[in-house]
C-alpha cells in the first residue's frame, strides 16, 4: 500500500513545478541574452584551433584571442576601405538603374509565347516595381524614426561587442567552468560526459568554420565570374551570393536567381551563362568543398535541417533559424552517444550472462532430424530429450567389468 503525500512532500513538489516554470519565463523572457551567449560559443568553437596555434608557440589562451580579435579588426578594416565604397557606388547605380531594369525585364516577358507564363511575369514584374517604387516614396524618416535608427544602430554595435567579450571569457575560462560542471557528475560517468562536450564542441566548431569558409568561397567564385562576364552590381550580387550560401538548400537558388535576373535585363544569353555559372559552382561544391570542408562537422539529413530551421524561425525569428543547425547538431550528438551508451550496455550483459542455446530436438521442432526404429513405424528424434544429459556419462569400474 502506497503512503499518500505528506504536506512537506506536497509544498516541495509545488515549489520544484513552480522553479521549473520561472526557469522558463526567465529564458525566454531573456532570450536575447541567451542567443547572444550562444553565438559567443559557437564564435569561440570556430577558433579554437587558431587558439590552439598560438598556444603551442608559448601564448596563453587570452593572450591568442587578442591576437585573433586583431586580425579581424584589420580585416574588417581594409574591408571597410577597400570594399565598403565601391559597394556604394554599386548600390546607388542600381537604386537609380531599377527602372531601367524592370522596363527590359518586362520587354523580355513579352516574347514569352505562351500566353499565361506571359501575363503572370508581365504582372509580376509591375507588382515587384510598384512595392519597390512605394517602399522609395515612402514618407522621410522622422526624428522618432531617425532616434529609434541610430538606436538599433547602436544596439547592433552593443551586440557585437557583447559576443567577442563572451568568446574571449568563454575560451580563457571554459577549463575551469568545465572542471566545475564535471564535477557535479558521477565519477563512473565523468568520462563519458567530458567526450560528449569535447565532441559536441569539435562538431559545432567544424561546422562553423566549414560554413564561412563555403560563404568566402562562393563569394568570391562568384565575384570572379560576375565580374569577367561584365554583369551590372557584380560585387554586390557577389556578396550577397555569399551571404544567402548560409540559408541551408534554398540560398544557393536566391542567390543565383537574383544575379540571373540582373543579367535577364541585358540580354537573355548572359542570363544563361550566369545561370550555368551559378549551376556549375553548385556542383563544385556539392562534390568537391562540402566533403573536404564539412568534413569535421556534424551530418544532419535535409529534412532534419528544414525541420530544425522552421522551429528556430518559428521561435525567435532569423536569429532562430541561423542558431537551428548548431543547437540540432549538438543535439543529434547527445543523442548519439546515448544510443551508444545502450549498446555498450546491453553488449556487456550479453556478454557476462551464462546462456546454453537450445537445440532443435530440444525444443521439439519439426525441422528436427529424425530416425526410424525396424520394428516401430514410429519417428524416433535424434538427440536428448528435455531434462535429460546430452553429454555421454562415464562408466565406473564394476558397469565395465
């Protein structure tokens, strides 16, 4: 008979429900925090083998996260001077060029000959130009408008700062923090804890660097072949078929499209050749850099990808969507190793129990060999019968005389 609750037992259960529920409320009303401690952690995991570099040379831990931080000032700096300005250029050429654009897209959609695929691009074209045309005529930025800008401008530049400060504390304080965390587990299950974080981070590192490593290559692949075929916006269309190789499946088609649709405008040949560029590239990637550079990272199939990407979108946005694959890689690894951890289990009490198997005579098969008396037209069954010594007994001294 099962003893009821005590009041103690009720209050504590009661608290435990509602620390649980506070935990939640907190998370997510702190999300933003916590995206951004995520991503400081994947930035940290990505360079951990340039930390590691730099250690081996007699650096600390902070010391080659300062080194590293430098580097990427420096980049970003040239970038800045170097790329920044032409990317201008090229964005205001193409603001004042839309409507010369969508004049020539619409006169190739008139040679379409069939009919409907004509009417639907050709209204099409003037719906993209019309929200296009709106979204430019739209009323000047006020000084509400004009404060909350600069204020997400600011808040944007906070963020970035926040995550290189959480990726440098991260990498000089993970030791001790994951001293601390294993400490907390059982000493026959520390081992295993501490191989599942150092894959989990070695997986998500790879996949990370493997990712901007595929976004610089495609980047400026594309960059190179927009800019031998004289395409209008090429270092624009450049980065942002860069940019959009992050969107797992899709982005390669938006990419791809937008500067086949630049080029459409020109002429219908070099929008050909672009799509064959783009289509070539694809599958240079898809056979040569994928295996080679996301060979450190975690296999997720397509729909498992979708599928982490629509929660995360659905969760928290775009922010979401790009912390679904790591966060899902992670978790597939977990997984991973608690399926092993079953079959390492179930493997030791196989093999540790003591199990005899049965014969066919013994359970009485049908399929059992069979032999037949001269005097009985009975079946006899080779073999012992059940409960009885298969094993031939030895006889004593008086049975042999």
């Amino acid at each position: 008979m099962t003893a009821g609750l005590s009041p103690i037992r009720v209050m504590l259960y009661t608290a435990a429900v509602l620390a649980v529920l506070a935990s939640v409320w907190l998370l997510i009303e702190a999300r933003s925090i916590l995206v951004l401690l995520i991503l400081g952690i994947i930035f940290s995991t990505a360079l951990e083998p340039l930390v590691y570099r730099l250690r081996r040379s007699g650096l600390t831990r902070g010391q080659g996260m300062l080194i590293i931080y430098l580097g990427i000032f420096a980049v970003v700096g040239a970038a800045v001077y170097f790329v920044v300005p032409m990317l201008v250029r090229q964005i205001t050429a193409f603001d004042a060029a839309v409507p010369e654009i969508f004049d020539n897209l619409r006169t190739q959609a008139l040679e379409i000959e069939n009919s409907l695929a004509r009417r639907t691009a050709y209204q099409t074209l003037w719906r993209i130009q019309n929200g296009y045309e709106e979204l430019r005529s739209s009323p000047p930025i006020g000084q509400d408008q004009a404060v909350g800008l600069a204020t997400s401008v600011i808040g944007v530049l906070l963020s970035v700062f926040s995550l290189l400060i959480v990726a440098y504390y991260w990498t000089t304080e993970k030791t001790t923090l994951k001293r601390l965390v294993l400490g907390l587990i059982p000493f026959e299950k520390r081992d295993r804890v501490h191989a599942i974080w150092d894959e989990i981070e070695y997986k998500i590192g790879g996949w990370t660097r493997g990712q901007l490593l595929l976004m610089l290559i495609i980047g400026v692949s594309s960059g190179i072949a927009y800019y031998l075929l004289d395409l209008r916006f090429w270092l624009a269309l450049a980065i942002w078929a860069g940019l959009t190789e992050a969107i797992p499946y899709i982005g390669p088609f938006i990419g791809g499209g937008t500067a086949a649709l630049i080029a459409l405008a020109d002429s219908p040949e070099k929008a050909a050749i672009v799509v064959l560029v783009a289509f070539v590239l694809q599958q240079l990637e898809g056979a040569i850099l994928v295996p080679r550079v996301m060979k450190n990272a975690v296999g997720m199939s397509p729909l498992t990808v979708v599928l982490a990407v629509l929660v995360g979108n659905a969760l928290i946005g775009p922010i979401g969507s790009l912390l679904a694959i790591p966060i899902g890689a992670a978790t597939q690894v977990v997984i991973q190793n608690l399926l092993r951890l079953r079959d390492d289990i179930i493997t030791t009490e196989l093999r540790t129990m003591d199990i005899t198997p049965l014969s066919a005579t013994a359970l009485n098969s049908p399929f059992a060999e069979q032999t037949h008396d001269a005097h009985d037209h009975e079946p006899r069954r080779r073999g012992p019968i059940i409960g009885t010594d298969p094993r031939p007994r030895l006889q004593g001294p008086r049975e042999r005389k």
